[in-house]
C-alpha cells in the first residue's frame, strides 16, 4: 500500500439507483482527468433490478409493469455480469479507483472485491469464500461459520455479487454484500444467471446482522487490507442532497 495516496471513502446512505450511477460516471471521468484521487462510494439501494452487459431478458421473472407495481426499478447498466437486484439491506461499494500502473489486472482487481465481501462477512460471524467456477462470495447455508470450499459445502448460497466495468483502467460499479436484504426479492430474477444455487444474507446465515450503515461506516480497514491501498475513514454523507463530483469527492487539482 505505501506510496498510494489513501482513497476516499464516503457513505451515501439510501438512495436510488439512477442518481448513483450518473455519479459514478462522473467520477469516473474526474479521476480520468486526475482531478480528483481514488473514491469508494458506499450505498444501500431502493428496490433496483439491474441488466449488466450479459443479462439475459428472460432472467427476469416479472413484467417491468409487474415490477413497477411493486417499486422496483429496471435499470440497464454497463457493468459486467448478468441480472442482479439491489435493494435495503444490503451493502453496496462502487470503488471508482485508477489501477495504473502496476495494479493492471482485472483478475486481481476481482480477487480483491471478493476478499473486501469476505472480511467484511467474517466480521458479523460468517465465513465465506470464493467458488473458481461462479463468480461473487459464497457461504454454507448448513454451516455459516465454516468454509472449506463450494465443494464440501452442504448447501452453498451466494452472500455477495460482483459486476465491475474497467475503462482505461479506471473501475466503476463493484460489489453488493447481503447483509439483512429481503431474500425473496430474489424471486423476481435468476441472480446473475445461476439456477443451482440459492441466494443467502449474513442475517439468515447467523441471525440479526448489524445495520447497512454501522457496517459501511466501519468499514475502512477491511477495505485497506482487501484493496492492498489505505483508505480513509468513512465519511458520513447520507444527509447530502447533491450527488456531484464536487460535493462527494475531495479535488487534488482544479478542473481545467
């Protein structure tokens, strides 16, 4: 990590998914331009349904009349990945970072979103892990505070999503951790494509979990060690009304 700036970290409390991602991509292009440093933007979504650049339409179960009926947005996005939902409960961390120069490997990058989930779930008493063959962050329904791998797990469950988009080695979207989510709002899609395994949260694995907030604001030194890059602690901007570059993200340099 040494010789890394610490990146940013803010939480963005509940909001809708729309709003976000325009900030992403504004970021996106302000860290391009090295206006501003590395940012970690933490949020807990409205009910979302999100459409990555592999999604399938017949991964999602309800009509997008049917799915307005119950407040659920249908958002195509540009990440990877198939068909996800977000929505409360559920801790979701879009870091828009500059892997140059030597952190260029979207392998690794992926590697390191999946152990950000998986120390993030070890501290609420769950352990987790990884399976080679489906990507995301996955746990053992029959035993929650054991991992020996997708293979001798009695009932697998998958805990955390992973959808990222890379440009010019610049990240954007992230991972999406379970923390109390509503299970059954799964029931509307096929979670990222998969049929043989089902969905699980740290709640339904070990009983209450702590709130997406206390969780997000904490969260700083599982995200340092996962990321290999300090970051800073928290900032709290679930109050802020404006979502803009300039509100959310510290300048290193003036817009030309």
């Amino acid at each position: 990590m040494a010789g890394w700036p610490p990146a940013q970290a803010v939480w963005l409390g509940r909001r809708d998914y729309e709003p976000v991602h325009q900030l992403q991509l504004d970021l996106v292009q302000a860290r391009r331009d090295q206006i501003i440093g590395d940012v970690i933007l933490l949020v807990e979504h409205e009910p979302v349904i999100t459409l990555g650049h592999s999604a399938q339409s017949a991964h999602v179960l309800l009509a997008a009349e049917a799915l307005s009926a119950r407040g659920v947005a249908l958002v195509q996005t540009g990440r990877g990945g198939d068909v996800t939902y977000h929505g409360p409960g559920q801790l979701v961390a879009y870091p828009i970072l500059d892997l140059r120069p030597d952190r260029c490997s979207l392998r690794r990058y992926v590697g390191s979103l999946a152990e950000a989930m998986i120390l993030l779930a070890r501290a609420q008493g769950v352990a987790a892990g990884v399976n080679d063959q489906l990507v995301g962050v996955w746990a053992d329904a029959d035993e929650p505070t054991r991992w020996d791998g997708v293979a001798r797990a009695g009932r697998p469950v998958k805990i955390g999503a992973i959808g990222v988009r890379l440009s010019r080695w610049i990240t954007m979207h992230g991972f999406a951790l379970n923390l109390t989510t509503e299970l059954s709002a799964f029931d509307m899609i096929v979670p990222c494509g998969i049929r043989a395994h089902g969905v699980g949260s740290l709640a339904s694995l070990v009983g209450p979990a702590s709130p997406v907030a206390a969780v997000a604001l904490s969260s700083a030194p599982l995200l340092s060690q996962a990321l290999r890059n300090d970051v800073a602690p928290v900032h709290d901007l679930s109050d802020l009304g404006d979502l803009s570059v300039e509100t959310v993200a510290r300048p290193v340099r003036s817009a030309p």
